[in-house]
DNA sequence: CTGAAAGCGCTAACAT
DNA sequence: ATGTTAGCGCTTTCAG
C-alpha cells in the first residue's frame, strides 16, 4: 500500500544499474560527474529517501540507540530523554524510547527489543523492580555498548553516570538538622536500586555526623518508587504512627515527594508546622507549591549528554574498550 | 563485534536448511514434530531471537508506529503515550516516540525519519510552528496511515481525535464569569493550532452567551505555547499594562498555565485577588498548586489509546479506507 | 566508469 | 517433510 521509492526505480526511469544508482548517491568517487548529475537530480525529483531498513541489515548497524527509563512522565527523565536527543541527533543517531513503568519483566521486553532491533547501544536506567539483570550482562558480554545513567548495575563493568546522590541527600538531610528538627525519617524507593543505596548513605552520614541517631523504623522504602500513590500513603501512616512521630522526611525521589506532599495534604497533616520535607525532585513547577519543597535537583540533562557522548564513543571505538569510568556529577540544593 | 544468532547458526548446528529451521519456528504444519522439538530446544538453549530488522526488509511492515509530540516533559502527552502503548504493546507493535519540541524544521526531519524508518503508521500532534503540513499529507497521499490527535490538521482526511476543546474553553471561561469577573483575557498558543482555534472558539461564545465584549487586545498568542518562559512573560506583562487592565485570564494550555503562575509569582501580582487564572492543564501535581489553578483535564489517556486503536484499525484494514472519522472526547473542569 | 552478482537474515514458492 | 532458490533494498566486490 505503502511504496517508498527504491534505488532499482531510479536505474530503471534512468537505463542504469542499481550499482550505478547506489555509486551516484553514496558519492564514491569511482562514477562519472555526468552521471552522478542526472541520478541525484532525479532523485531529489521523485524526492528519494534510502530505506533504512536495508541499510541496517546490510551493515549490521542502524545509527540508533535504545533507551530505557522507568516512566517518561518524570522530570528528570524528560530532561535527560531531552539530554540524550540532544548529542544523538547531531551525532546521526536517533533515538528509540522505552518505558518500563518500573517492571521487571516490561524492562526485559524492552531491552529485549531493543536489542534486537539492531540499536547500536543501550542507555538503561534500571527499573524498581530489577535485582537480576542478566538480562542485560549477556547482551553486554555479547558486545553491545550499554551506559548505565542514574540507576546502575555495579556488576556490569561498563560506562555510568550518575548524579552525586550521596552528597545531595547529605545536603538535604543536614539541611533538615540545620533547621532544628531532632527525627528526621527517610522515605526511599526499593531497597537494592544503586540511587536508593547512594542516598540512604548519604542521609545516615548527615546524621551520624550531627551526633543523631539512624533507626530503621524511620526508614521506609516503597517498592515503585511512589508510582503507586497507596504505597506512599503507607509509609506515611506507618511513621506518623509511631510513639515518636518524625518532625522531617528527607524523600528520596521525585514522585515519592510530590505523592507526600499529596498525602499531608489529604491527611491535613501540615506542613512544615508538623511535619517538614527535603526531597530529590527535578520538577520544574515546584517553585508553585505550597506548601514548598526544598528540593535537591539533579543535572538530568548533562546526565543525559554525558551518558550519550559516553555510549558513542563505545560505539565507534575501533577496538573493545577496556577501561570504564563511572562519572559523578554535582547535585544543587534548592532552598525553599 | 555483537553478532546475534541467526536461522543459519542454528541450521549449520542441527544439520538442518534454513528454510526447514525457519519453519519449524514460525510453527506451520509442514513440519515433523520430532524436528521442529529439536529446533526449538536448541533455538531456546542458544537465545535465539529473530532480527526484526530482515523481517521488515521482507514483509515491508515493522509492527512499529511513529508518534510525534512537541515533549514528553508534557503531562498531557506523557498520559497519550501511556495510552498509546497500553494499545500498540497488546497488539504487538512497538512505539517509537518523537519529539519535536514545537520546532517545525524537527517535525520535517521526524515524520521522514519515521516514515523511511517503516513505521506502519503515525499518530502526529503538531507542532505550534506548523502550517505547512506537505510533508504529511505527501506521505499520507502515498498510503501511510496517519491518524491525528490533539492538534489536527484538518487538509487531511484521515481519522482525528480530540478533546472538547470548545466546550472546556467555554466551561473554564463561563466558570470565570460565573465567580463575577467582568475583563477576562486569552492567553493561548499560536494562532493557526486547531487547539488554539477551538478554545478560542469556546471563549468567545462563552462571553457572548453572557453579554461580555470579546476584545482582541485582552486576546494573546505565544508562538511556542509556553516553552519560552520570555513569551509568557511579554504576554502577562502587556495584558497587565493595558488601562483597562483583565481581571481574569482563561489559560489554553499546560506550559502556558504554569508558566501564567511562575510569571506572576515573579512580579508579585496576587492570583486570584489582582488576577485570577482558569486554564487547560493534565498536571497531576496541581493539588499541590498555591495559588489553586482551576483546571480544564483532558481524558489524555483515552485519547491515546482511541487513536491508537484508530490507527491500527487503518494499518490492518484489508481494503482501502475512505471513511474517516473524527472523535470528540469530553473534557473536565477541576475547579479549585 | 559501469554492470553483474553476492550477501545481510528471513520467508515462501517451488522442487524433491 | 525437507531442501533449493529467489527476493525484500542496499552496498560492495569482482569483472569487464
């Protein structure tokens, strides 16, 4: 139904071969300025587009790579998404998407996919759910180029880059101490996601390093990282439960603070008066709310740009890299 | 360097023809049991994935659809996709997203891109600069199934899908006049966006039906609906100088609604007491909003899954299509 | 400088 | 039931 113009249409309208065509358009220099004349003007007439498709099965390459974040619909990831296509689409890369709403099993779908849908490299932020990921230790022994950005996998030894999470909830839980508040809880994404571990690190390193006590009924993690607002609504009645109610939360994650702020205010739990709140969140409207929410915000786009020019210098190494780096980059806290 | 496994590995491992593995794989009757057992054991044991790639090069069809947006940083169409891959995922068709981030040079190079990339079809929103549509209805002419939602271009005859738009601009500016503000102004994206036309449509009958003046200096345009904060600030900044200053803006779209608020946020103007503001926007932080934000919501999700299910219908149908249809999908009005 | 032919991975018509 | 062959669109030897 559908009938792209072929090279074999522009040799037969013209007299010539397909070679010829092919020689003609791809500029070699082994073709004759005449005739390189005629087929490039007919082709741009009939408005030719080479089928990408052959192309990619021909040599084995499709100048795409794959990307795999948990929801676009997030900030951060939107930022980097935007990040990502900023380096590809220059470099002659495009970019192909995918979602996997933090489910294990939709992240191996999409990599799977992706895979073998030919792209030339992965960008992967690891979903909630994932502790194995085999599924990707065996594309990347087979040698596919992957760089890990935000939520890692230590045990593939490849390119990462992440924000600095350990300092940034660092900041924002002594900024919590600073303000006075004695029981600052911890409200946190699943248990073995790198970002998890990094920012929980950080916040008990604040603590400790104001004399304060870490205990781990202040501690809660939620699954899906507050995708599912019943899961943050919880967490939230468990500790405001508890004989000594936390007077703070430092939050580590974007829908996970705007979903507690939500529940404070279905619960009309007032905040800060009774309850104040830190959090991670690159939301670009937060300056709106209020009750406000200092906030630590990550560089998602220049985690994005690294991420790429770090995948496409895997990709057109000309020999296997050896040597991997993990890149760090500064968080800012935003004070409200 | 990553070489996936093909029909021809397995085929020279088993002592088999790749024809006779490609069956035993596809399950077709004219094949024994007993071979095709072994086949897919080993096929199984060593991973095997078909390379959709050759797959395409041969039946012409990707079981892939292009979407173009202006942004996934965009909860209106964050939602669409989600709808869109609830559909396309059940179906068997993967969903390659694009953003065109209001830009339509981006546009041009996205919709070749995809169409040359066989995508079996496409499910495009404008951009705000597009009025040119060429290169879609010259792919459309040519057979590719097209299906428009949200910002349409009604050149092309093809299936549509939009909210209410009329009828929540008109709800949102009547819920304005009902509160008792006599100067309500437009604030709204460019002018030749069927979005755009629709809910200033929707405005102006909403005045009229309440005996008000629709005044063209209390009506405003920003080019790239919002994404450039300066715009919306020249905008606010002009209604706010007039003598006869609006007490009340009815707001057609997400970036432009937020961005309304950050502006007068910034100069320190008191929503709702100097100015109030009524807007279209699928934020699901809103509640969090202080100023509140009375919102017109689009059944965003819906909208995606209907016009993927649209879009299929015409990638599947047998015969030619002739008759299209436009679906109209009712909005509601959040008043906070 | 140009054409014929092979091959990328896969399927399907045609043989056997 | 299995193997052989051709062909999807393109590039690239290999011949001429």
């Amino acid at each position: 139904m559908f009938e792209p113009v072929t090279i074999k249409d522009i040799a037969k309208a013209l007299g010539l071969s397909t070679s010829t065509v092919s020689r003609a358009l791809r500029d070699t220099h082994e073709i004759s300025a005449a005739t390189k004349k005629i087929v490039l003007a007919y082709a741009k007439e009939i408005n030719y587009q080479p089928n990408p498709i052959a192309l990619s099965l021909k040599e084995r390459r499709s100048k795409s790579i794959g990307v795999v974040v948990s929801e676009v619909a997030n900030s951060y990831f939107s930022q980097a998404i935007n990040g990502i296509e900023s380096i590809a689409y220059d470099r002659g890369y495009h970019v192909i998407i995918s979602q996997t709403h933090e489910s294990y099993d939709r992240e191996v779908i999409n990599v799977q996919h992706l895979a073998s849908r030919s792209v030339d490299g992965l960008l992967v932020s690891l979903s909630s759910e994932t502790t194995d990921i085999s599924h990707l230790s065996s594309l990347h022994e087979r040698g596919l180029p992957i760089v890990f950005f935000d939520r890692v996998a230590d045990e593939i030894d490849t390119h990462k880059v992440i924000a600095n999470n350990e300092k940034g909830a660092y900041q924002a839980t002594e900024y919590l101490i600073k303000q006075g508040y004695q029981r600052i809880a911890h409200l946190t994404s699943s248990k073995h996601l790198s970002i998890s571990i990094e920012r929980l690190s950080g916040y008990e390193a604040a603590l400790r390093d104001h004399n304060m006590e870490v205990s781990s009924s202040y501690i809660k993690h939620c699954l899906h990282g507050g995708m599912l607002p019943e899961e943050t609504e919880t967490a939230i009645k468990e500790l405001m439960s508890l004989k000594e109610k936390p007077d703070a939360i430092f939050v580590a994650g974007d829908r996970l603070s705007t979903g507690c702020l939500s529940v404070f205010k279905k619960l009309s739990i007032a905040v800060p008066e009774e309850i104040a709140i830190a959090g991670f969140s690159n939301s670009d409207v937060l300056d709106l709310f209020n009750p406000s929410l200092t906030s630590v915000r990550q560089p998602a786009y220049d985690i994005g740009q690294l991420a790429t020019e770090m995948l496409l210098q895997l990709i057109e190494a000309k020999y296997p890299v050896e040597e991997f780096e993990k890149k760090i980059l500064a968080t800012d806290l935003y004070v409200r």
